[in-house]
C-alpha cells in the first residue's frame, strides 16, 4: 500500500514498527480473528486480549527498554501474507488518530526514518492521490477500535472532513 514511498528494504532493514517499549505498547495492532489464527499457526504461544469485536496481541509487563516484538515479525519482516496483514500494519507509519476536538484525523510518526524524507504537503497530496485518505477513514468508520488517542510522536497531516 505505501511501497511507492517506503520501499521494503527500508522497513526491514528497520522494523521499529514491529517492536513495543513500554511506553507504546497501546500502539500494538487490532487484528481479526482470522488474523489471531494465522498467528497462532506460525506461533502457538501467543495470547491475545479483546480489543472491542477483535483482538489485539497480549503483550508481557514491560520495563525500561524491555522490547516486546510482534509474533508474526520474522529476521526478513512480517511472516503474514499481505492479505492476513492487520490495517494497522498496512498503514503504518500513518495512523488513526483523535485529536484534542474529536476530529479524526490521519498522522505519521515521527519515529519512521523512511518518513524523514517527505514534507507534510506531500504526504497529505500522496494520500489524496492514492485515494489511502478515503481508505483510510472509511476505515475508522467501520472500525472505531483502530483509532487511536493522538499522541506525542504523531503529527497531524491530514483531517477528516
């Protein structure tokens, strides 16, 4: 979905979108039921909590710079086919947000190294033109546990209408 901007050397070569800190762990994906299943067949031990009507990994109590890596993250990258991926996943570094207002809105993360290269203006116009914007909101709509309370780290790029 983003590999005209982000190309997937860049994102194995990083993967900080695959591991959790204890200060981010709220950030792990919402994933369906049939994704849970797929994640159990590559890793039996997993558990998982409820997260509205889907699910979400249940991560060990974190301390200081304890990581906690997804299940499904493998040394290449993610072990899921791409139509198992969670949205979550899909669209990361962009991200469901709520800002202050309420409004939904549609933010990147300042974490992402491969982000570092592109102004807001263009994120916003890529968006648009990817028609990812109306994706993605339409999205939240029909899925309101994926979006998330805006937070530090996460500008802003784009408003919902």
């Amino acid at each position: 979905m983003l590999k005209k901007i982000l190309s997937p050397k860049t994102c194995a070569d990083c993967k900080i979108c695959c591991k959790f800190d204890c200060t981010d762990t709220w950030e792990l994906p919402v994933i369906s039921d049939e994704t849970a299943a797929r994640v159990k067949e590559l890793r039996p031990d997993t558990e998982f909590i409820r997260n509205g009507n889907e699910l979400t990994f249940k991560s060990p109590k974190l301390h200081g710079d304890e990581l906690f890596q997804c299940p499904a993250l493998a040394e290449k990258g993610c072990e899921l086919k791409a139509e198992d991926k969670p949205f979550d996943c899909k669209i990361w570094p962009f991200r469901i947000m709520r800002d202050e207002n309420e409004n939904i809105v549609i933010t990147v993360s300042e974490l992402c190294i491969g982000m570092k290269n592109f102004s807001d203006d263009y994120l916003r116009k890529f968006l648009i033109e990817e028609n990812l914007d109306t994706l993605i909101f339409d999205y939240a709509a029909s899925y309101p546990s994926h979006i998330k309370s805006m937070q530090k780290g996460y500008k802003p790029i784009l408003k919902k209408i």
